[in-house]
C-alpha cells in the first residue's frame, strides 16, 4: 500500500489542473508574472511525480489473485469535476493568492487522500488510465485503476492495493 504521503500526492495531483485553471485565469487578467509560472511549473512536476509513482508502485506492489465478479467503468466522473476546474474562471476579479489557492488545494487533497471519495484523476486520464468500480467475490467494491480498456470481468486477474479501497490492476 501506498504511504500517506504518497495517497496525499496522488489526490493534489488530481486537483492540479484546477491550479492550472487559475494560472490561465491570472494570466488573462493580470498579465504574465512568476506566480503563474510557479503554479505551471508544481502541476507538471505533480503529473511528472504522478507517473512515477505508479510506474514504481507497480513493480514493487504485492501481486494479490483478484476474482472480479461486477465491474463498471467510471472515467465519466468527470463532469464533477469539471465545475471544481471552473472555479477560478467566476471566480470574482478580485485576486486570489497563490498562498490562497495553495491552502484551500492542500486541504482538498487531504481529504480526498483521507477519505474514500477518491474515484477520479484527469491527469491519470491523461496518462492512459482508466477508472473502474468493481465488486469482488467476497462482495466488497473497490476502485480500480488499469491502463487496459476492460469490457470482460475475466481479464483482471491481478492486482496491487494503492490503498484500502483503491486497486492497481496489474494483470
């Protein structure tokens, strides 16, 4: 499983393009400064990180049998997520700091990392992930992640726990 730490940078990860919404938005607004380069700069560096992390974690992980008995896919979560990315666009004209944005960002991420709500990343989308929720045979449903476009139960045979509800399909 994944350290806290770890969970708790995969979760800012999937909130960084809202401080990449906010860069575009303060660049349009006030020109070009370091702040924005700052916050262009953490997003990749987060996506880079991102990438990393799962690539590491799937060969380290502990390869466990996995029998999945339901699986539906839910990459289309992201209409949830498209209203939290347009929030510096309404936002009022009034600026908002990078000190600002930094907290109210570190505090979803804790949360996300903390709780069970995490069920969508557009930067692992973008990477080639593809989200799943599945039901095992002992009836419990996890979150799965896997770069492979599943329509039959019967390919996932095994996986690598992330964390306590989230798989890595390693199959």
């Amino acid at each position: 499983m994944l350290s806290g730490f770890a969970k708790f940078l995969l979760a800012l990860t999937a909130l960084s393009p809202v401080a990449l919404t906010w860069a575009i938005a303060d660049y349009s607004r006030n020109g070009f400064n370091r702040d924005q380069l700052f916050t262009i700069s953490i997003s990749i560096f987060l996506a880079i990180g991102c990438a990393v992390l799962l690539r590491v974690s799937g060969k380290k992980l502990t390869k466990v049998t996995f029998t999945v008995e339901e699986l539906k896919a839910v990459d289309n979560e992201v209409v949830a997520y498209i209203v939290t990315y347009l929030f510096p666009l309404v936002a009022p004209a009034t600026d908002i700091s990078l000190l600002a944005q930094g907290f109210v960002l570190a505090l979803l991420a804790l949360v996300l990392s903390t709780s069970n709500a995490f069920t969508f990343n557009p930067v692992l989308s973008l990477l080639g992930y593809h989200f799943y929720e599945v039901k095992c045979t002992s009836g419990v449903s996890y979150l799965l992640l896997s770069r492979n476009d599943i329509t039959d139960v019967r390919v996932v045979k095994k996986v690598g726990r992330l964390s306590r509800h989230l798989m890595l399909d390693l199959s």
